[in-house]
C-alpha cells in the first residue's frame, strides 16, 4: 500500500463519521482523539447501542433543517400571496425594455469601434 492510501477500515470508519456529524462535532469540541472512536467503532461496530445517542441527535438536527425549510416554504407562499401579478409583469417589461436599451447601445458601440479599427492602407510613395 502506498503512502498515500488509507487502509479500507479507515476509509469505512471516515464514512461512518461522515454519516454522524454530532459525532464529529463532539470530537472537535471535546478534544479527544479520533484513534479512540475509531478503536471503540472496531470493537464494538456500527450497530451498537453506544453510537445510538449520536444518530438521535443527527436525527433531531435533522428535523431541524426540515423545520427550517418548512418555515422558509411558508414564508414564500405568505410573499406571493401578498404580490400584485400585474405589477410584477410590468416591472418584467420595464426590465426587458431596459436590457434591450442596453444591448442596442453594446451593439452600436462595437460596431463604431469595428468600422473605426479598419486598417487603412498606408500612403505609398512609390506606386507604379
């Protein structure tokens, strides 16, 4: 195995940390070290009741997060509600009207600087 590879078992033990971010919080905060979860995860395995209280507490962060996107969701129904749809066409077409403006004056300005860049043959002195 070279260097740069990691044993099979530390790439499963990275996923299954991967899968438990209480876990991997309380190992930054607490300042233990990973090679004690990982000896406890060999030993005892992915199944047992000890990392039970790490999976409810994934569970109830991410019933959190659905919470937040729930609250979001309505927030957005409660905006759109509230929204006058003949007021928001004619801000469209304004913007529309504007970014044509605009496109005509890229376009006339680009094809000033072409006909202004033409190369002009110089003045010859020696013509036959």
């Amino acid at each position: 195995m070279s260097r740069g590879e990691l044993h099979p078992t530390v790439l499963e033990f990275k996923e299954f940390m991967n899968k438990h971010p209480v876990l991997l919080e309380e190992v930054r905060k607490n300042g233990r070290s990973w090679q004690e979860y990982y000896e406890k995860w060999v030993l005892l395995g992915e199944d047992d009741p000890f990392w039970e209280q790490y999976r409810e507490n994934a569970n109830k962060s991410q019933a959190k997060e659905e919470q937040k996107h729930t609250e979001l969701f309505n927030q957005l129904v409660k905006l759109t509600k509230n929204m006058d749809l003949d007021k928001v066409q004619e801000q469209v077409h304004h913007l529309n009207n504007t970014i044509s403006m605009i496109q005509g004056g890229i376009n006339q300005f680009q094809e000033n600087k072409k006909a202004n860049s033409t190369p002009k043959e110089p003045f010859n002195w020696f013509r036959d």
